[in-house]
C-alpha cells in the first residue's frame, strides 16, 4: 500500500471512530478541532502547531506547549517530556519552551498521569507537588498558574500539552476544563499519534524504496493544477490555502463556517486530484509564486 492510499485508510477510520456512533465528540469546539487534524493527518508538525494554537485560543492563555512523552513506560523506563510545539500570546512575552527537555521520572511530572487527568495548579510558587527543581524552572519561565493535560491513545500514555498565564489563579474556562481530559483521550492522542506514525512509515517508504533512475517518480506536485474547474469561492479559498493559512483562519478572513471551508477544499482536492491538505498547499503555493513571474 503507498504512502497516499495509507494516509486515507487511517483517515477513514478515524473518522468513523470520532464521529459516528455512541463514542463520537460531541463537544463542538472539539469536533472542530478534531476535524481539521483529520485533515492535516500527513503533516505532523501542522497539528501540533495547530493544536497549541486551538488550547491557547481556548483557555486564553499566555503560553501553550505540547510535545510527546512525559511518562513512565511499563517496564520503568523514562520517555522524557520534550516540547515540539508553542503557540504564545502576542503580548506576552514569555521565554520560549520549544525544545525544553524535562524528564519523566521526575515526580512533578509523574504526578500528571493520575486519575485527576488534567492538573490545574493556580500558584506554581505553592504548588506542593512540584519539586524544587521544577517548580523553579517553571518560574524562571515566567509561568505564575499552569494546566497540564496528559495525552492518551484510551488508556494508553502519548504526551502532554501544557497551558501557562504569566499572573497567578486565572480565570479557568469550567466547560474545557471538563471537556479536556476526553477529548485528550479519544481524539487528541488517536491523531497525534496516527500522524507521528504515518510520517515515520513514509520515511521508511522513501529510504527503504527509492526509486531507480529514470523511473516513474510522483510527479504531481510538478504538475500545473487546472484552476479553471474551480468555482470562484473554491478559488478564493485554495488562494488563501496556499498562503499557509489554517482553516479557522481562512473561515475568519472569508467570514464562513469552518465546515463551509471544509467542504470547499475537498471539492478544490477532488477537483485537482489532490489527495491530501498538505499536498494541496504545496502545489497551489507553486502555481501562485509561478504565476506572478
């Protein structure tokens, strides 16, 4: 099976898994999100950097990070916390966490994947389940009140994403805080992982299975994209799209839902035989720098 017919296999059945049935999302705001990692499933670094944006946007807070790791394996070896992704306020000029190392048998992080799933700490300078260390690095960090929220595949530990405000005791959203912990279970953690999982067999692919010279090679991204089978709102849409916006942006920029955009880059995808957002991005962004030569 190649690496496209892979991707749309495990899409499909996330899909069913998310949102048919007694099991699905029902948080809106979750389905959402849930929605557009489905479609960035082939670009992991896309949703983490989405998923940091969609928290800090949802908790209003200052910094949000996240990144694989962070627990203890069955047989008592650390996966040490590191951070892949950050999306901060504009304003609030934190220090930076991308690749911060923090390991995972310390008990401040161990603590975190307990049966509280989401650890809310108002003053991280009281905070008694911090160690000293920890608690000191998360200060120097400008980190005054933190939620940590473990990810999981069900039961099965994946990582964290953390959310920091630079003033003690914020005002904490109760609905996501309630809706956290299972959306972190049934759909954060399935995806984060699918993606991480579907870039390393592709990786395997391309370094196990080069193709020999003058073979046939995957040339559609060399290919000029027929813009002309597109509706002008499927293009404003695909012309935004190739700029790098993400979907919640391109639906506040054209003033439309987040399903409307959804649905019109499909149609923008089967109209181009396009088979994946990421792809998609790469051979409009082409076509549109070419275009202005």
């Amino acid at each position: 099976m190649n690496a496209d017919d892979h991707l749309l296999q495990v899409q499909r059945s996330l899909r069913r898994r998310l949102f048919e049935g007694p099991g699905a999302i029902r948080w809106r705001p979750g389905r959402e999100l849930a929605a557009q990692l489905l479609l960035y499933l082939d670009d992991p670094r896309a949703c983490w950097r989405i998923t940091t944006e969609w928290l800090r946007d949802t908790l209003d807070a200052d910094r949000v990070d996240g990144g694989f790791g962070g627990f203890m394996q069955a047989g008592g070896r650390p996966t040490d916390y590191v951070v892949l992704a950050e999306a901060q306020r504009e304003a609030s000029h934190l220090p930076s966490a991308l690749g911060r190392r923090f390991g995972a048998a310390n008990p401040g992080l161990r603590v975190l994947w307990g049966p509280a799933r989401i650890t809310a700490m108002a003053d991280v300078a009281q905070e008694r389940t911090l160690t000293t260390d920890l608690r000191g690095t998360l200060l120097s960090m400008g980190t005054a009140a933190k939620l940590a929220l473990p990810l999981r595949d069900g039961a099965e530990p994946i990582g964290l994403m953390c959310a920091d405000w630079h003033a003690q005791a914020p005002r904490w959203d109760s609905e996501a805080c309630n809706q956290l912990p299972a959306l972190a279970s049934e759909a954060l953690g399935p995806l984060l992982r699918s993606a991480a999982q579907l870039a390393q067999e592709r990786e395997r692919q391309q370094g196990l299975l080069l193709p020999a010279p003058g073979s046939m090679q995957d040339t559609s991204a060399a290919v000029p994209p027929d813009l002309g089978a597109l509706t002008p709102a499927e293009l404003k849409v695909a012309h935004l799209a190739s700029t790098g916006l993400t979907y919640k942006e391109i639906a506040r920029h054209l003033d439309r839902s987040l399903s409307t955009v959804d649905h019109q880059l499909r149609a923008v995808r089967d109209k181009l035989g396009v088979r994946s957002t990421a792809r998609l991005v790469h051979v409009l962004s082409e076509h549109f720098e070419r275009s202005k030569e």
